[in-house]
C-alpha cells in the first residue's frame, strides 16, 4: 500500500510550478482533469472495520491507537488510470462523541480540520490501485467505560469523480490476544525435529469468544499434523514462488481475560531433506468470519482429517490483567537455517541455420536440490544466468528480466542496442526441481562452424561468482554452440556429469574455451545469512517474476569459439560427442 504523493509540499508549491509552467512535471503520470475523464471514476473508501480502544488511565495519559483509512483506485493503467483533482474526504465525528477523542496524523495525511464532530481533510490526486488516505489517531475518551462503541463515517467529494463512503467502529476495551514467543534452536539438519507448544494470554478487558491460530511455514518446513479444525493451503495465488504452507485453525471456546493458554499437545516442527533458509510465522487472533477471510487472502484451502487441535489454560496461573490492547503483538516469528545444499546445474543448446537467418535457443539452469534456496527476509536475488553472446550472432530477442553488459560484464547503460554479453537475475526464491528458462533468439550474422557461447549460473555479484550453497561448481557452467559438428542433441544440454555418470565434473566445452574453474570462485555467504532466513522460487520451471536486476560475470569468459581447421574441427567433434550425451542425460533426468 502506498500513500498519496506529492501531497502537502505539492499542493503548497503547486501555485509557483504553474506560474512556471511546469505543473505538468510533477503530476501523476497520465493523469487527466476531471473535465478530460470520459467516464467519472469511483473510488472506495476502507479501513478496519472494528478498532479496541485502551480503556482511560486513572492516572496518565490514555494509550492511542491509529485507524488508517484507505482509498483504493481499480484502474489497472498505471500510467494513464490516475485521478489529477483536487479532492476532500469528510469526517462524521459525531458518533464516537463521549467515546473516543479523535486528531489527525499531519505527517503523514493530508492538511485536516476539525470543527467540533466534523473533521474535513482536502488533497490532490488518486494513483491507481490501494493507498493511504489518513491516519487517525484515536483514544478514549475521559468518562467512557468499558464496552462503550460508536462508529465515524467517512465520505468523499470531488469533481468529476464519485467516492464509496465507509463506516468504521470504535469500542473501548475488549480482548487482546498477545503471542509469547518460543525459544527455538535456529540451526539446524535435514530431518531434525523440535516441539512447538504454542502459547498466548488474552490481557484485554474481555473475554475472546473462539481464537483463530494462524500457522505459516516456508517450503523447508513441515508440521506433520492435520488437524481437523484446521485448513491448510493447497496453493497460494499471492505467493506461487513461495511454496509456504498456511494454516487457519479455528480453537472453540471462552479464552478469559487475564489467562494465558497453551496448546493442549504441542506441534512438530520439522526441518526436511529440502530446508535450508526458512521461517516460521505464528499468529492468534479472535475468531471471526472476517479474520479468516482476510488471512485467506483468496488462496485455497483444504480441512485436515486428524484430531481436534485444543488450548488449555496454562497451569501455573493467569496472568495480569492489563489495558494492553495492541494488535501488532499477536504474531510472533522464527528464522532457521539448515545446513544444506543445492546442485544449481545450468544448461544450455545447441542450433544451426545459414547466414541472416534467426534461431531460437534456450539456456538456463536447474536446481537439483536437494534444498530449495530462498532470501525471503532480504529479497536478495537467489544467483544469475550470466550469457555470453556466441561470436557471428546477435540477439535480436530476450527474456525481460535479462540485462546488457559490456564484454567483461560490467554495467551498460544502453539496454536497446545488441550487447555481447547478458545477465539474468532470479527472484528472491528458487525451489528444489525447479529454476530459471530463458529463451533468446539469434540472428547468425556471420556463418561460423561451432562459435559457441557460455551460459554459466552463478552468485549475482561479478567480483564473488561461486554459489556458496552449491557444492559442485563444475557443473555450473554449459554451452550454447551454434553451426556445431559431430552428434547434435534434441534438448538443452547441460554440465551436469559429462561422461562421469554425473560425478559433477564439466561435460567437454567447445574447443579452446577456458576451464570456468580458473575464474575467480572466493565464497560469498549472503547477507540472509545472518538474519537466518528465506526462501522461495516459482513453479512451473522458472524461479520467480522478477525482473532482472544488477550483477556481472565471471572476470574471464572468453567463451567465444571459432573452428577453422580440421585438427580443430576435429577436436570439437569428439567434444560434441561427449556434449550431446551429456544433454541426453540430463533431458532424461528433467523430463
């Protein structure tokens, strides 16, 4: 969710632009005047339905909370679906009057007034999709008890477009479910086990009717139970490179203010054979209609068919009561790291056709696991396809998420003409079995017999390529031979094994290309390292959507392979024997 920009520096310098006629420069991209709009725009107010107000002190200052009103936009053109008006969102106070007290976070918000039970907030322009429109800062009111409720109406007006009006509630006191954090070990085997009993305390002012556990879980993690109170993801749409399991367990009865719970039978939480970086999210929430829709989030779920997942009060006592209504400590998270690795092999083809003519060639890597390998914390790219051009060729066509370099890999800042050399970034997550497809085409500009070009997968920074999960590096390195001669291969072909029935040693390269072990390997451990965390990659064969993003190349490639002689011809025949086999195996592995 994004806020509203420029907001008050630019409707306070708005005034100067005009007069120097560079409004334009500033406004929202493809904006147009309400008198421009062929059709009036409407635009939907929301925010939290309900908000728990901590009661008022006897003493000091009473706690604030903050109710976060949004303005959503449906146009799906980021540059042509924006609202350039002025426009004024009204506020209806009346109804928590002797409630809540109400003031307006200027920082953040646009300029508002407040006149008795009416605040009025003026601002300029709607960028398309989901943004904050103000923060109210909200607490109870001196005299309010416990159970007190009201409710404020928010509206909105403005030329040439329509406003969903919306109604959120205020109620001082309530429950307030807070997580206790569980000390787990954070390094960890494939296989290894640890018991997760989950405890909460209600400290609000009331009782919680039911409690909603949300549990979620990154790929290298599993909890064996199914429970048959809980639902379990069968896929998620708002995360397909994940791979994280969630689940939504509904735990019947009245959990009492001042308690604190335990589960009756603790969780398994289990390291697999594929956990390498991964987190563990644990949440409890009262139970609800809306709190399970909303941690739903469109995915499907599907019930367990084992026991009853209970919470029993926690022998040792209850705990205090106290006013300490805060939804941000419901949830509690784990970060573990497992000693692991991940076989990241690339691949790449083999293709002919005569001078001025186009071929299509696909390059890329796999991952052999047996971890997956994900930077959910950072959002660091997992590693990078680094591609370098074949001599006589150019690219006439390639991925989105590649990038041109120079020869040497460094960065270029002409991204239209032909390069000879390109780079493709993963996303932050790249699964077990799956990894990284990228078809390029090809104009043979000049015809050569065998030119060949490196396709190697490697860390995202020039200066430190080695992979520091990967244990065999050989295989990180394939071919992409143009006009080659000797036996051809049918599917990309890979490293992976050459002739050694997959020791990891490099299948042959073309003739006199360098042995990619003589560029520089120093280990690199990324950063996610030591925050313990992440993982994830997308299904279906690529890692993730991103687009590519920084990064070079091994310091010496010299991948560019010209044969013009029989004793080199020859020798790049016998390479492409072994070449050709290697890809056939590797085709049968993958599928």
């Amino acid at each position: 969710m994004t806020r509203f920009s420029p907001r008050t520096a630019l409707r306070r310098a708005a005034g100067s632009l005009a007069a120097a006629g560079l409004l334009a420069a500033v406004s929202l991209a493809g904006a147009a005047g309400p008198a421009q709009a062929a059709d009036a725009p409407v635009f939907t107010l929301g925010g939290p339905a309900d908000t728990g107000l901590h009661p008022y002190p006897e003493s000091g200052r009473p706690k604030a909370a903050t109710v976060g009103i949004t303005l959503d936009n449906p146009s799906e053109d980021e540059e042509n679906g924006g609202f350039g008006g002025d426009f004024t969102l009204t506020f209806d106070l009346s109804g928590v009057a002797g409630v809540a007290d109400v003031t307006f976070d200027g920082e953040s918000g646009p300029e508002c007034t407040v006149t008795g039970t009416k605040a009025v907030c003026e601002d300029w322009g709607v960028r398309p999709g989901l943004q904050g429109a103000a923060d109210l800062i909200v607490t109870a009111a001196d005299g309010s008890e416990d159970g007190d409720t009201g409710t404020i109406t928010v509206t909105g007006e403005a030329q040439g477009a329509t406003f969903t009006p919306f109604t959120t509630r205020l109620t001082v006191g309530g429950p307030d479910l807070v997580m206790k954090q569980l000390p787990f070990r954070s390094e960890l085997t494939p296989g290894e086990k640890q018991q997760a009993p989950i405890t909460f305390a209600n400290r609000g002012t009331r009782d919680a009717d039911g409690v909603l556990l949300t549990l979620r879980y990154s790929r290298g993690l599993d909890i064996p139970q199914r429970y048959s109170n809980c639902e379990y993801t069968v896929d998620d749409p708002a995360q397909p490179d994940f791979g994280s399991t969630t689940a939504l367990c509904s735990v019947a009865g009245a959990f009492e203010a001042g308690a604190t719970y335990t589960l009756a039978t603790p969780l398994t939480l289990e390291a697999t054979e594929r956990a390498f970086y991964d987190t563990f999210l644990y949440r409890i929430e009262e139970n609800s209609a809306a709190q399970r829709t909303a941690q739903r989030a469109g995915a499907r779920f599907e019930r367990g068919d084992g026991a009853v997942l209970k919470a029993v009060p926690v022998n040792s006592g209850a705990a205090a009561r106290s006013a300490d209504l805060d939804p941000y400590d419901n949830q509690q998270e784990a970060d573990f790291r497992t000693e692991n690795t991940a076989d990241f092999v690339a691949y790449g083809d083999k293709v002919a056709g005569p001078e001025g003519s186009t071929v299509k060639a696909d390059i890329g890597f796999r991952n052999q696991g047996p971890a997956w390998v994900g930077y959910i914390r950072s959002g660091e790219d997992v590693a990078t396809v680094d591609f370098t051009v074949p001599q006589g060729t150019t690219v006439t066509a390639r991925p989105d998420r590649c990038r041109a370099v120079t020869a040497d890999g460094t960065y270029r800042e002409d991204q239209k003409s032909p390069a000879p050399r390109y780079v493709c970034n993963t996303s932050m997550t790249v699964r077990d079995g799956a990894g990284l497809d990228l078809p390029f085409e090809l104009r043979i500009d000049k015809a050569m017999v065998g030119a060949g070009g490196e396709v190697t997968v490697r860390n995202t920074w020039l200066r430190d390529p080695k992979l520091p999960f990967d244990p065999k590096p050989a295989n990180n390195t394939a071919y992409l031979i143009v006009n080659g001669e000797g036996e051809g291969a049918d599917s990309g072909g890979t490293t992976d094994g050459g002739n050694d029935g997959g020791s990891g040693e490099p299948s042959t390269p073309p003739t006199s290309a360098p042995d990619p072990e003589e560029s520089p390997s120093e280990t690199s451990v990324p950063s996610e390292s030591a925050a313990s965390a992440p993982a994830t990659t997308s299904g279906g064969g690529a890692a993730g959507t991103t687009g590519g993003s920084g990064g070079g190349g091994l310091a010496a490639t010299g991948s560019t392979v010209l044969i013009a002689s029989g004793t080199a011809a020859a020798a790049l025949a016998a390479g492409l024997v072994l070449f050709a086999a290697a890809r056939r195996r590797a085709a049968a592995q993958h599928g």
